[in-house]
C-alpha cells in the first residue's frame, strides 16, 4: 500500500511540472506523516545527518574553482596548447576540444563548467576552419562529460558519500574511462575531417609548442597538485579542494592577472550560489532516501529482482537500461541519491566491485546530459550557441552513440574502471 501511495504521489507531483527536488521532498514529507508518528523529527533529524557532512565542502570549493578559472585564461591557455599538440593532425582541432574537455575537467570537476569554458571559444574557431556547426556543437556537447569522469568530479563525490566507497579510489577509476573516451572520440574527429576535407593546420614548431606548454603551465600545476595531494596521503579531497581555490586565487589575480581585485570577490560569491540549489537538491532527495529505507523498500526490490535474474551480464544490462532511462528524467544528483542505494546491494549481491559499480553509474549519469527531456548540456549548448532543442539534440546523435560503445566496454571489462586503482591502491579483498 505505502508503495502504491508514494509512486502516486510522486508521478503526480513530477507531472503537474513541479521541479524534482521539491517533488521529491513533497512526496516524503505526505508519505511519513501518513505512515508515521513524528514525520518532521525523522526528516529533520535525515536531512541534518546527511549534510552535516564535512567531505560536502568539497563540492563548494572546486565550484569556486572552476569558476575562478574559468573567468580566467586558463581555459584559453589550455586550449592554445593542447590545440598546438594535435591541430595539425586530419581533425586535429575537434581532437583538441576534446583533450581541453579532459583538462578543464581535471579543474572544474564539472560538465557543465567545462562546456561553457571551452565552448565559448572552441565552436566559433571550429566553425571558421570548416567545420558544421551542428559538429562542432555536438562534440562539445557531448564531451564536456568528461568533466564528470576525470578528477576532481563532483558527481563522484556525492556519489562516493552516499553508497559509502573511497573518493579515491573512484578518482583513480575515472582515467582509464576518459580515456577510452577521448579516443573513441578522437578517432571519429580524425575520419570527419578525413571524409569532409578539412584542412590541417601549420605543423608548429618545438618553440611554438614549447612557449604554449610555458604559457599554461600553471593551470597545469593544478592539475598535478590536486591530483598528486589526494593519492600521496598529503590531504584529503575536501582539503585539495580548499589548497586548489586558493592557488586558483594566486594564479588568476597575481601571475596571469587576469581577473582584477574587484571582481574576484563577485566571482566567488557567483559561484557559491549555485551551490544553494545543488544542496536543496541533495535535501530533497535524502528525505526520499530516508522514507524508501524505513520502507526497506530497497530490500523488497532486491528480493525481487536477485530472484528472477541469475546472471550478472543481464543484470549490468538491466542496471545500464535503468540508469540510461532515469537519466532522461532525473537529474544526476537526485538519481544518485534515490537509486544508487537501491542498486548499490544488487550488485554486491552479483559479486560487482563498488568501484566498477560506481564507474558504470557515473558514466551513465554523464549520459543522461546529453539526452532529453532533463539533459542540462542540452539546454546549455541551446542558449550558449543559439541554437533549437531539436537541433542539438540532432547534433549529439553520432556522439550519444559512440558513448553507448564506450559504456558497454566500461560495463563489461572491470579492468577499464580497476586497473588504475588497484595498482596504486591495492586489491581491496
């Protein structure tokens, strides 16, 4: 009966266009004052617990980061270098928006971040060497998700928080996965622009390329500082987060000088107000968390679904299939709130590594990006190059399918996501 009520309540809410979080909270807050005695200490008492987390203050600082640099000229420098190691390759400038996704990803730590940075400049320079518009668009679209898979990813962190797996861990999982991203990617750049005849550019020199690296050098030092902090021991990441705002601060006010005193206050405080919605997200939908595991309503699933499927290949299909269809729905952070606990015990039940589980979740919430109704990319590449729904949708059609490849290789080969971590961290038994 509580489940017949709650999946009511839920789908009427979501369908009278009332938004997520608040449906979601909505929901829950009916469904425990109905089914129990003290419905507001058991939320207020949840929703306390679940913030009251000190790894979240890392979310709030890499926010600010990306954002300081990306006021900045990191993400042109970046762009002017990795563009000078690849641009005179068949497709070398789609290949190198593609490595500066992976890069500003290592910064920001998020997709939409990365696609605004990098798209801004990338497509109308694509645009003017040649390319389609609708190319250029869909490939940055589509690969600002490697700001999700490569380190420091907020996605990974919030998910790493809520079925309860090392940071690192899944930090290390998410290279060897952008990496077979950009080259599935790179790959199809190179046989475009082979087929449509799109010229090279000039083969640049050792000095040229020498003066780039020199130029970006210090967005650089970034990268390797987070990175090599978090897996030598030296801080944790919510303490990386906090050393990478201030060096960020450093680099664009005093050595690039890029952003003036009197603005990076404003930057800062611009970036800390998108982080009001992300946590009236993470309410909202620890409330429902709360309610479906008093329910256990997550056991009930498990029981039903353990029962009728004996074999871990069909059940990582089904989990893809869940995660594919949730995504075009569900925002990332409130899927990974409600339903990677519900899954999270299936898979152990299959003998699935968390870690490989928790790739396989990220890779499919990066996904759902690019797929509508809900796909944020979507609507940000809409207003960002004046373009319809429907023709960005179109765009992304060729790339949506090279990441369905991508995923079924991720899904079906552990050594993808394990290789890396298991090789610095150890073989967890």
């Amino acid at each position: 009966m509580e489940n017949l009520v709650i999946l009511t309540i839920l789908f009427a809410l979501i369908l009278s266009t009332t938004p997520i979080p608040a449906a979601l909270g909505l929901t829950s807050f009916i469904c425990f004052s109905l089914f129990f005695d003290q419905p507001m200490l058991v939320i207020g008492k949840g929703s306390f617990e679940y913030l009251n987390n000190f790894s979240f203050t890392a979310v709030l600082f890499f926010i600010i980061m990306g954002a300081i640099m990306t006021v900045g000229t990191s993400a042109r420098r970046l762009i002017d270098f990795v563009n000078s190691l690849v641009g005179f390759l068949p497709g070398g400038m789609a290949m190198s928006v593609v490595g500066v996704c992976m890069l500003f990803g290592a910064i920001s730590g998020s997709a939409i971040a990365t696609l605004v940075a990098v798209g801004a400049i990338m497509v109308p320079a694509m645009v003017e060497r040649g390319y389609a518009k609708d190319f250029a668009v869909g490939l940055l679209t589509s690969s600002a998700e490697l700001g999700i898979l490569v380190p420091p990813s907020i996605p990974m962190i919030i998910l790493a928080l809520t079925i309860n797996i090392s940071v690192g861990r899944i930090f290390l999982a998410g290279y060897l996965p952008a990496v077979l991203f950009g080259l599935s990617y790179s790959a199809y750049c190179f046989f475009y622009a082979r087929r449509k005849g799109i010229p090279r550019e000039a083969t640049p020199s050792l000095g040229d390329i020498w003066q780039k690296f020199k130029a970006c050098f210090g967005a650089m030092i970034l990268i390797v500082v987070i990175a090599v902090g978090i897996y030598g021991g030296v801080f944790t990441a919510s303490e990386a987060a906090a050393v990478g705002t201030v060096y960020a601060i450093i680099l664009e006010l005093f050595i690039y000088r890029s952003i003036p005193l009197k603005d990076m206050a404003r930057t800062i405080i611009d970036a800390t107000e998108t982080v009001g919605p992300l946590m009236f997200i993470v309410v909202g939908a620890s409330y429902f968390g709360e309610f479906i595991t008093i329910e256990m309503i997550p056991q009930k699933i498990t029981e039903v679904i353990v029962g009728s499927l004996q074999s871990p290949f069909v059940f990582l299909m089904m989990m893809n299939v869940v995660l594919l269809f949730a995504g075009m729905f569900i925002d990332m952070l409130s899927s990974i709130i409600i339903i990677s606990p519900v899954l999270m015990p299936l898979a152990a039940k299959f003998g699935i590594d968390p870690i490989h589980f928790g790739i396989i979740y990220i890779f499919n919430m990066g996904i759902g990006y690019i797929t509508p109704p809900v796909g944020l990319d979507l609507y940000v590449s809409m207003g960002l190059f004046k373009m319809s729904l429907n023709q960005v949708i179109r765009a992304c059609f060729p790339f949506f399918l090279i990441l369905g490849i991508d995923l079924l290789i991720v899904t079906y080969v552990p050594a993808v996501s394990l290789f890396i971590p298991n090789l610095f961290m150890g073989i967890v038994k």
